[in-house]
C-alpha cells in the first residue's frame, strides 16, 4: 500500500521550491528517504528534514504553489516539486 509524505525542510536562506515542502509517495519512510536523498537532495541541494507528515491530506498543503504544481500523489515517487 502506498502512503503519501510530506517533508518539511530548513531554508538554506535562498529561494528554493523546497522552503515549501517536498511530496512523495512511497511504500514506507525508508522508500520515501531512498526518493528524497537519490532525486530530490542531488537535484535542488540537501537540507535538514524538520518534519514528516505521514499519510498527508493534500488538499491541506498550500494551494497557491504546492496544489497547480504537483503530479499526482497517487503515483509512487515526487510529486512535489516535480523534478
């Protein structure tokens, strides 16, 4: 079964997608982090995970950035920001 996670990350202090968040759907937590330090960190830079909302309603999440801007969150893998 899949589950949706939302990181929240530091700011590095420069404009990124990612002072909003990051969205991934995975199998568990160590399949979401696999995403997130194999595509998300190499392509937009690491930064310190704050928090992890397992199981995330979407329709919570910023809807003038995050929800225009996303793939689909049923599909495994990023959907926010798209890559």
């Amino acid at each position: 079964m899949l589950r949706r996670f939302w990181f929240k990350l530091s700011s590095n202090g420069m404009p990124s997608v990612l002072n909003i968040g990051c969205g991934i759907t995975a199998y568990d937590m160590n399949d979401a982090w696999a995403f997130l330090s194999r595509d998300v960190f190499p392509a937009l830079g690491e930064r310190e995970v704050l928090e992890v909302v397992v199981d995330v309603d979407v329709s919570t999440l910023d809807q003038t950035h995050v929800i225009p801007n996303m793939a689909a969150p049923s599909n495994r893998g990023v959907w926010f920001p798209r890559l």
